[in-house]
C-alpha cells in the first residue's frame, strides 16, 4: 500500500534513525 510506505517515510522522518527499525 502507498499510504502505508508514505506514512513509514514520514515518521523515520519526524523521528531519530534509531526507531526505523520500529517501524
């Protein structure tokens, strides 16, 4: 889903590389 990936992207983001692997 775009959306979805969209969203990932916007949060890695907003938030320190260290929580990408949260996602």
């Amino acid at each position: 889903n775009v959306e979805i990936k969209v969203q990932k992207v916007a949060v890695a983001t907003a938030l320190p590389k260290g929580t990408l692997k949260d996602i």
